[in-house]
C-alpha cells in the first residue's frame, strides 16, 4: 500500500504542476475560458437557474479565480510531492477534482463547450476527455485522502529519489511535445531544492520549498499576465503562417457506384462506371469511403473587413510589405495608458512607409470616436471577438505581419521602439 500511495502521490503531483503551468503561462487565456464556461451555464435555467446569479458574479471575476486556480494546482502539486501540510494538501486535492470533474462532466453531457482549457491551447481536450481524465486523477487522490496519516508520518526513502527520477522523465516527455521546457526544469529545481534542504534542516523541507514553489509560480503567472505567454501555443504565434493554416486537407476519399441489373434486379457495387453502363444497368445510389483523413485548418475565422463591410483579408494576407496591426478586441475595454507611445510608434512607421492599422471587433463608430478621442494616427478596422482574443492576450497589442506569417507580437507593457524593430525585423528580407 506504501508504494501504491506513493505512485499515486506523484502521479497526482506531476500531472496538476504540469496542468498548473501550462495554464499559467496563460492566465488571460484561461480566463477567457472560465468566462465561456459561466456564460453558458448561467444560461442553463431550466436545469440550475437559481444559480445564474452566482455565475453572473463568477464570470465578472474570472481573472482573479484563474490565477488563484493556476497558482493553486501548482502548490498542491509540490506539496503532495513533499508531504507539506499532507491532510490539508489532500483535502484540497479532493475538493478541486470534486469541482473539475463536476464541471468537466455537465459541460460534456450539456454539450456546454468544446474544449475544456485543461491544459490550456497546449494541449486541447474535449469535454468527455477531460472528464475521464479527472475521473482517474479522482481514483489517485482518493487513495491519497484515504492514506493522508501514513502519508503524513512517513520518512523520504529510495521510492521518493526513484520516483522523483520517474517523474522528472515524464514531465521531460511532456516537455518535449510541446518544444518548451520550463516545465521540466521547475520539476528538477523542486526536488533539487527539496532533496538538498532535507539535507540540512530535515523537518523544513517541504515548508521551504513550498514556499519557493510558490513565489517562483506567482512570478511566473503575474510575468506571463503583464506582458505575454513565454510559450504560444496558438495558431497565430510568431513564425507561423496564417494564410497556411487557413489552408485544410481534404479527406482522401473512394467512390462506389450502386447498379441494379436490368434483367435481373440484381443490384451491384462498382468502383466506376461500366462503359455504355445505361444499356445493361440503372443507377441506384452511389457512397464514398474515406481513404485518408484530411486536416482541418487550423484557422477558420479570420477575416478583416473595413466598416463598410469590404473583404480586405487577402489584401493583408498576400501583401510583402511589413503590417502593423493595432489589436483591441473591445475599445471600450482598451487600456488608455500606452495611447501616446502607440501614436508615437505609428507616427514613426508611417513616416518610414511602413502600414499601421487598427483592429477591433467594436461598432464603427466607436471606433472613429477612439481614435478621435485617442489621437490616433491610424484608422480601425475589423475582425471578430473571439479571434482577436485568440491571436494576442492584451488589449491593445501589437501583430507585425507579412506575406500572411506572424513576424512578431507585443504586449503593451513590452511595445518595441522603432529601432529595434528596424533592427530586428524591418532590415530582414
């Protein structure tokens, strides 16, 4: 049973300070995720309508719950991991998997969203996925509940240093699919750190490295928020191309024909027609197989229109030139305090040629009323909601862009000066 805890204890561990940190590395984006989920719950009244109240309050505060909740899993990973607090750790495990699984389960049945945010765009579950995955992680952490006393008495041993080793190589697995590190080498700092105090102060192992988990998670989290994601995982990340993803691939399909014999009534499949086949047979009916799956593309909503409603998408898409976009999904959201340095930039690209618009998914005229009131040397155009959230977490920020491929992207708090731009970026073929 000792092993079996154990097992479970870092399988637990692993698996909620990797969900923790990639969901850190973008808070907004989870964000946006916990808003989907309360909007469309608080329109399930005929099922749960008493409660549309408290997920009309949730949904107006969903950016502070999803950083507690990042920062929160990655704490009760570390300490499950280093026996801190073990009862209170257990506890807590309990009742955020009681929470997620609920949550994961009625989104599912009521088919509320597609993609659960699990892992945020690095990994996209489906509802039933994310279910069935909380579903085992329940089975884990009911065997720690239950066994939180020997937990909590038991001394660090050889199955602590091999699994620790077993989990530094799962969370490297992971790593590696997903072309970013960070989250393997918190995991080897955690048990560096933990390993090495107990060391020299046994019994303030785990308190200590709680405690630098957890002010190394909350930097992380508040650096990832105030300017932008470490890692993208989004189709619309520097060095992809969007006019490529806009692309799919077409199932590879087989057609068979349904015949029926004239003398007979036999009817017969063929893969073609037979020749003069009218002579002999009569069409029935015809089915395809499919031979190959195609791709779907990865993007399927962008478009930029001018507020008369003009398609200018490929115009930005096929251009050589160098495009400055203005993103601010919302203007009426829109932080006003980099207003004066976005001009300056604009005013400064504008003179060297280079194209500088805005893009938003506001009405018109509040657009021509920004720009008016914000001294805006560039006009606005526009785009869905939902895209520009997708494409960069600030409001505004900053998309260069060129023959349809995202050639970088900036945070307001992190806006490039002309010369670096020049550079980095605008003296480059």
């Amino acid at each position: 049973m000792k092993l079996i805890t154990d097992i479970a204890r870092y399988f637990v561990g692993i698996l909620f300070i990797f969900s923790g940190i990639v969901k850190a590395n973008d808070p907004l984006g989870f964000s946006y995720k916990l808003e989907e989920y309360f909007e469309e719950f608080a329109k399930l009244g005929e099922y749960i309508g008493f409660l549309e109240p408290f997920f009309n309050f949730c949904h107006e505060y969903a950016l502070p719950q999803a950083i507690f909740i990042v920062i929160l899993e990655v704490i009760l990973g570390v300490a499950i991991l280093v026996r801190f607090k073990t009862r209170i750790t257990a506890l807590f495990l309990l009742l955020l998997i009681a929470f997620f699984t609920a949550l994961t389960f009625a989104s599912a049945y009521f088919e509320i969203v597609k993609t659960c945010g699990c892992f945020g765009d690095a990994i996209p579950l489906t509802a039933w996925e994310s279910f069935y995955k909380d579903v085992v992680l329940s089975f884990f952490i009911l065997i720690i509940f239950i066994r939180q006393k020997q937990i909590s008495i038991s001394e660090t041993d050889k199955n602590d240093f091999a699994l620790s080793v077993v989990g530094s190589l799962v969370m490297l697995k992971l790593s590696y699919d997903l072309e970013w590190f960070f989250p393997f080498w918190f995991v080897v700092a955690t048990f560096t750190v933990f390993f090495l105090v107990r060391l020299v102060e046994h019994r303030k192992a785990p308190w200590i490295t709680t405690v630098l988990a957890t002010v190394a998670m909350s930097f992380f989290t508040f650096y990832t928020y105030s300017y932008l994601p470490v890692k993208d995982f989004r189709a619309y990340a520097p060095g992809k191309s969007i006019a490529e993803q806009m692309e799919g691939v077409p199932d590879k399909l087989k057609y068979y024909y349904i015949l029926r014999d004239k003398a007979t009534g036999k009817e017969q499949e063929f893969e073609k027609f037979p020749e003069n086949y009218q002579d002999k047979y009569e069409y029935v009916d015809s089915r395809t197989e499919v031979l190959v799956k195609g791709v779907e593309p990865k993007i399927m909503d962008f478009s930029i229109s001018s507020a008369e409603g003009e398609d200018l998408t490929e115009d930005f898409l096929q251009s050589e030139n160098f495009t400055f976009l203005l993103i601010s999904y919302d203007l009426n959201q829109a932080t006003l305090q980099p207003q004066e340095r976005i001009n300056t930039l604009a005013r400064s690209l504008q003179d060297k040629g280079y194209r500088f618009v805005g893009l938003t998914s506001s009405a018109p005229r509040d657009a021509v009323k920004f720009a008016q009131t914000n001294s805006n040397p560039f006009s606005y155009l526009f785009c869905d909601q939902i895209v520009l959230k997708t494409i960069i977490r600030s409001n505004p920020g900053l998309m260069l862009l060129k023959d349809g491929k995202v050639y970088g992207k900036w945070h307001y708090n992190d806006l490039p000066e002309l010369q670096v731009l020049e550079l980095e970026y605008l003296s480059k073929p």
